[in-house]
C-alpha cells in the first residue's frame, strides 16, 4: 500500500496527516510548533521529527510503501530555507531506512488543495494571524499581509482580540457605551473585574494566541447583537477586504478567480465571513466562492498534493 505524507508546520502547532491512494487518512498526529523564527531552526526540526515518528508509529507494523511527503510550513519560504528543511529530511528518512520523494510547497498550496483539490485561486486567511495568497493558474504565487501581530494580521484573531481588550477598557471609563463583552470577559477568565485585565494581561506569559482567544467574546457578543462588538467584527473584515484587494490587483487573473476563506474566525464569526464577502463581491463581483470540502485540513491537502506530485512524476528538487 502505498502512502502519502502532508504536513501544516504552523506557530502554534503542527499537523500531519498520512493517506493511501484512495484518499483516506491512514494516520495523524498533532505536535507543537515548527516554525524557526518562533522556535529556532534546530528546535523546529526536532519537532517535525518527533511529529514524524508519531505519524508512522501506527504504520510499521503494515505493509506499506511511503512514497512522498508534501509539506507547508510557515517561516519556511526562500530556497536556502527549503534546502536546509528539505535535507533534514533526506537524512532523517536515511537512518530509518526509508527513501521518498520531499516537496516542499507553501501553506497556500497544500490549503487550496484541501479544499479545492487544485492548487490555483485565492486563499484568505484569519485566524490568530492573517495572510493572503493568490496562485495563478501557471503557478506564480502571490502574497500580500503575514507580517506577524505587531507589523500587521488586519482582520486576524488577535487584532479582533486586541480591540476587545480596548473596547471594554473604554466602557469601563464611560468614553463608550456599556458592551455585553465586558461580563462575557468576566465569566470566561479568571478575574473578577475588568480593572483585573491589567495585571492579567502585562502578565510575563501571555502570548498572542492568549490576546487572540479574547476574539470569542466579541463573536459571541456580535452574534447577541451587541453594536460594539459587531463594528469591532465589521471593521477587521474589512480590513482583510482591503488586503486581499491589494493582492487582486497583482494579477488580472485573480478578479475571476475562486476565493476561499479559512481559519478560525470565518469559521465561528457569521457576520465576519458575511462582511467579508460582500465586501468582496461589491469590489470584484466576478469573483466566486466556493464550498468545496471544508472538512479536510491543510495536512491533509498537503497529502493529497503529495500524492498527486508523485503520481505526476514531478521531481522533488527544488
């Protein structure tokens, strides 16, 4: 039986997902970060490695055939950086005995691929972060955003978190009005009071995944109809619109292409993927959105790009 590896090396964490030819998840595993500016290379590379091990465990005592590995992996973008990923691997699958092919392909590609099943459209993304990519049909890959929590990710988890945390502040002082964020922050975090927000928050450990989980208050409290958190919701759509404008205008290709929004918040936010969307259509009304398989993940798009590169022939040399 032939098998088929996809990876998603994320900040936060990292999926991996292995199939067979026929498409079905054989094995998974999910392990923390793989990303060298947030972890450094060398730490990166022992956690794909143990994500790897995990991955196969399940799989030796089978009789199986591993055949290629097709990964995205944030942080990971110039081809010195891929060379260096790429021969990690080479060595790591030697001392196991074990020789396939190793494609190294963006977070967008193996994305597209999951819920598309092509590599080729415009990928938005928001979830902690926010990015967007548009790859045209000849390949060429476009980028506009992804310059992390302090330089940018408008219309990203954290940014909609982080106007939370201000809108409540300002309620509290009576510059705005009264928000049902405030009681929902109370309930959902250990403190008694919004004036707690201060010690909790310039606490040494919180992170930007920390700020960006304040982002579920503001959608539960949008879906309630609460009007600050729905311009705070309204207004990071459309400053996601905004980015993913700039990147249509790269190419004339991409006013027709299909647009496909994934992460956490076009998951759980309505309002958001609304305001996004028509946005979008208001701008570029030729554009489309397809459904397309929203249960796949990118690791196992990654997979099944995997499969279709060494079904095609392709050589894995970058």
């Amino acid at each position: 039986m032939e098998i088929f590896i996809g990876v998603d090396g994320g900040g936060t964490k990292t999926e991996a997902t292995a199939i067979n030819s026929a498409g079905e998840v054989l094995s998974r595993y999910t392990g923390g970060s793989t990303n060298p500016y947030i972890v450094t290379f060398d730490k990166a590379m022992e956690e794909l490695q143990t994500v790897l091990d995990e991955l196969l465990a399940p799989l030796f005592n089978k009789s199986f055939l591993l055949t290629s590995i097709c990964l995205g992996m944030s942080g990971i973008s110039s081809l010195e950086e891929r060379q260096r990923v790429q021969s990690h691997l080479h060595s790591y699958f030697r001392q196991r005995q074990l020789s396939l092919r190793i494609y190294m392909r963006s977070e967008a590609e193996i994305s597209l691929m999951a819920v598309l099943e092509r590599q080729h459209g415009i990928l938005a993304i928001s979830g902690t972060g926010s990015n967007t990519y548009g790859i045209t049909q000849s390949g060429d890959i476009h980028r506009v955003g992804g310059w992390g929590h302090l330089l940018g990710d408008e219309g990203s988890g954290y940014q909609i978190g982080l106007q939370t945390l201000k809108s409540v502040i300002k309620s509290h002082e009576g510059i705005t009005p009264p928000t049902l964020m405030s009681s929902l922050i109370v309930a959902a975090y250990p403190i008694r009071h919004i004036t707690d927000l201060k010690s909790y928050i310039y606490q040494p450990a919180i992170t930007k995944q920390d700020i960006a989980s304040f982002a579920r208050c503001c959608i539960e409290a949008a879906d309630a109809g609460d009007e600050t958190a729905l311009r705070i919701i309204r207004q990071q759509a459309e400053e996601l619109a905004d980015t993913t404008c700039a990147l249509i205008r790269q190419n004339a290709e991409f006013a027709e292409s299909e647009l496909v929004g994934i992460g956490s918040i076009f998951k759980h936010s309505r309002w958001f993927r609304e305001t996004y969307t028509s946005l979008m259509l208001t701008r570029y009304p030729l554009l489309r959105f397809p459904e397309g398989n929203r249960e796949r993940t990118p690791a196992q798009g990654g997979a099944l790009l995997a499969c279709k590169l060494f079904t095609d022939g392709v050589s894995d040399l970058l």
